[in-house]
C-alpha cells in the first residue's frame, strides 16, 4: 500500500500555476499534460479548473507519495489553514 501525504502551499497565483503545471496540472481551457509526475496522485485545484484565491493569494495542493520541495515563490500552507479556506479533502 501506498502512503500518501496531502502538500499545501500558498502564494502568488503565477506562481503557484507554475508549480501545478510543472507537476503535470492543466488549466481550462488547456490541453492536459502528457504525463502527471509520478510522485503526485491527485492535485486541488482537479485539472481543468482554476485555483481558489483569497485576497490575491492562492491555494494549492497535490497528494503525493513522496516528498516534493516547496516550488520557487510559494510557501508551505498547513492543512488546518488550507482545510479552512477551502473545505474538508
């Protein structure tokens, strides 16, 4: 079985767009990645679908079986903080 840890990260939503795509995320209106990094199993926001924003910032994460580093010009997010803004997983 394999243990999966749910990453937060908080930032600017260029970057943090930037971060998802380079992990095999799409946005709308674009055509998916060829292939999701083998360390990641699902991300929020789903493909396809634009990250939540709170005053300028925004909120994302991936479920992931392995460690990712934390993507140039965003932060660690706890999962208290993310659960709050954005709801229960």
């Amino acid at each position: 079985m394999t243990e999966w840890t749910m990453i937060c990260w908080l930032g600017p939503p260029e970057a943090s767009l930037a971060a998802l795509r380079s992990l095999g995320w799409h946005g709308p209106e674009e055509s998916p990645a060829e292939a999701a990094d083998p360390r990641v199993g699902g991300f929020i926001p789903a493909p396809g679908t634009a990250p939540q924003t709170f005053d300028g910032i925004a909120y994302v994460a991936v479920a992931a079986n392995a460690a990712i580093a934390t993507p140039p010009g965003l932060a660690p997010a706890g999962p208290e903080l993310f659960r709050a803004l954005l709801g229960g997983f």
